[in-house]
C-alpha cells in the first residue's frame, strides 16, 4: 500500500525547504482543523509523515486527525498538499490564480461536481500564509496503490509482481476512461472562464505555445536550448487548429492515479491543468509510455495495451477521434523538457547537484524530444554520466 498519495517526479527530489518548522506542523495542522470545524473538539494531529523526497512540486505531508464530537471519538488519515517555497513547477496559466495549491485545489472540486472522474474528497483551502508558512490545502487520504517512477514500473513493483495481464489492461482502460470524464466537462458551464489564458473566452493551442515560450524564454535567461527552440517553431507551424477545446488533466499518467484493485481510486496532480485541446491529455499518457518502455528498452508487459490500443480504448470512453496522436506526444514532450529547465535549476540552487551537472537542458526529456522530431541534440543528457 502507499502513502505517496498526489507525488509527482519533482516531489521525488529531496528539497529541505519546508514551509515551517518541522516541530510546529502537528499543533499548527490541529489548530487549523479546530478552527474548520467548530463542532469538534479535543483536536490532535499525530503519525505525521513528511516524505524524504518532497519539495519542488508541492510539500506533501499525510497525517492523522483525532477529535470528539457528540460524546464519541473520532481519528481520520489526510494529506495535506503546502504550495513550494519558489512557486509550483509548471508556468502560470492565468494571473486569475497564480497559486499552484490553490489552482489545484478549485480544479478538483470542478472535476469532482462536475464529473465521474474520482478525486480525494477536500478540505478548504487556506490561504491564510501566517498557518503553515504557506498556502496549502487537504484532502481526505485514499487507500490504494501508486505506481512508482523510479523506478520505472515496467522494472519492477506491483504491476509486474502481482499483477495478471487482465490487471493491467483493466487498469489502463480505468484510467483512460477518467480521462475521458474530465474531457467530458463543459468547461464554459463549470464555470472555468478564468482559467482561459487568452482571457477572451476562446483559448486555443497557440496561446499555449505562446505561454511555454515566454515561460522557456524567462527560465532559460539567456541560455541556449536549441531542441527546444527548434520544436516550439515546429509546433507552431504545424497547429492541427482543434477545435476541441476543453479542461485538459496536465500530467495524465499512471503514476497520478491511485489504483485500488487495478481501478482508478483518485485522480491526483492537477498544477499541471489547462484549457487547450483535450488531446494533449492523450500526448501526455503516450510519452509517459514511450519513456516508460521503448526508452529505456524494457519488454511491454504481457495485458498491457500497445499504445494503438491505448489511443482506442481512449477513443471509444470520450467519443472522440485521436486525430493526430504524434503531435501531442511532441507538444507533451515540449511541456515535459520546459519544466526541467525550472527542475534543473532548482537542483543547483538547493546543493543537490553542482552546477556542472544542471540538467536544465541536457536531459532524457531533451533527447526523447529530439528522438521525436528526428532533429540532432547538441545537447547530451548530464545525468547520464
């Protein structure tokens, strides 16, 4: 079973920056509870656990709440998501939320109204910076399992281990059909205008290309990254112009799912989320894929669908055509390598990594990329070595 409810490949990474004094979280997360729920008395937070690996997505803390109420005690498990001291990974859709654990936070209570897509039931959100150092917010604790990516499942873990082939193809279709579900969302009738970036009420895939190039532009400050500059003038000029505008998940993977006998329990991780064309949720999922098996040349597990497959199963839960699957997966790809400028820097300032070895540019994601576009890298993965 895991713990690791929400984790993403950032939060993985050991950075010691919490949000405040290790020694304060329980009696802070009390207060705060007492202070939500005016009914409950006694309130004591106890079995804290702070992943060693935590920090550059969000802070994750899980933790045990016990209070009385009506003459009766009461102990439930929750985990609590604390925005990262520099600001959430991904660029900032809107200056209409430019909180990452805040903009999760509303994204899931849509998905969770407006939807069937599981989501871990919520706690208000707290913006109030004076209780944990930051904003955060909680959400009810999930049993289940989180496969994990590192290392990468097709390796070892669960889904080799335990289960059968029937497992796994029940699996991917579980989870594909939750993707459905939230590309099945109204977004105009959920009420997520704010969220357009173009702030016109018409958002469409250039306004994303154009955000991921200012984005790429400012974190690189000056550097070089030529696979990148190369792929965000190829996704420009050749914008399929989908119409099919609605929320799209952002970082749809297995690893963002809790599994509960191979059926999708949660849907995590939302800092990633947009509007744009919902195939770039099927980009996401196939790079995942790619890297998961054919990058690093492991044998595809006996049940688990090929990614044409994949792309069918996904066609027949939403009803929508797969109209150009390989230039999702590069746009993935794009978003995927913009972040790791962001990763890589933060390595190097937190101490984690010399300078020298700053995979800002040089990286797996680059190479993937260039593998993608059938363009020459320059730039060789420094992890690597």
């Amino acid at each position: 079973m895991s713990d690791e409810a929400g984790m993403t490949d950032g939060d993985r990474v050991n950075a010691p920056k919490f949000a405040v004094d290790r020694s304060e979280y329980n009696d802070k997360l009390a207060g705060w509870f007492a202070s939500q729920f005016a009914d409950r008395a006694d309130v004591s937070v106890t079995d804290l656990d702070i992943p060693v690996s935590t920090g550059f997505s969000n802070e994750t803390v899980m933790f045990t709440v016990n209070w009385t109420e009506d003459g009766s005690s009461h102990s439930e498990r929750f985990v609590g998501r604390i925005e990262p001291a520099d600001g959430g990974m991904f660029p900032i859709q809107t200056p209409a939320c430019t909180v990452s654990s805040e903009l999760q936070h509303r994204i899931m209570a849509v998905v969770a109204e407006h939807s069937s897509a599981p989501i871990p039931p919520l706690l208000p959100y707290e913006a109030d910076e004076s209780i944990m150092g930051r904003p955060f917010y909680a959400m009810g604790f999930v049993e289940g399992v989180i496969p994990p990516d590192h290392p990468r499942y097709s390796q070892e873990g669960f889904l080799i281990d335990e289960a059968t082939p029937d497992d796994r193809r029940r699996m991917n279709e579980s989870g594909l059909r939750a993707m459905a579900a939230i590309h099945a969302i109204d977004w105009k009738e959920a009420g997520l205008d704010w969220l357009d970036p173009s702030g016109t009420g018409q958002p469409t895939l250039a306004h994303q290309i154009d955000l991921y190039r200012d984005f790429v532009a400012s974190e690189l400050d000056g550097r070089d990254h030529p696979v990148m500059a190369a792929t965000l003038d190829w996704l420009a000029a050749n914008d399929p112009n989908d119409e099919r505008i609605g929320l799209s998940w952002g970082d749809a993977r297995h690893g963002n799912i809790i599994w509960q006998d191979y059926e999708a329990a949660a849907v995590l991780d939302w800092e990633a989320c947009a509007l744009s064309p919902t195939e770039a949720d099927i980009g996401w999922w196939l790079m995942f894929d790619r890297m998961t098996f054919d990058d690093i040349g492991a044998e595809r597990m006996e049940g688990f669908p090929t990614r044409e497959e994949m792309i069918a199963i996904y066609e027949d839960a939403s009803g929508n055509e797969v109209r150009n699957a390989h230039y999702w997966e590069v746009f993935a790809a794009m978003r995927f390598a913009a972040i790791f400028i962001r990763l890589g820097d933060r390595l190097v300032s937190s101490g984690l990594i010399p300078d020298e070895m700053n995979p800002a540019v040089g990286n797996m994601v680059t190479e993937s990329l260039s593998n993608l576009l059938g363009i020459e890298n320059p730039t060789p993965n420094k992890l690597s070595r």
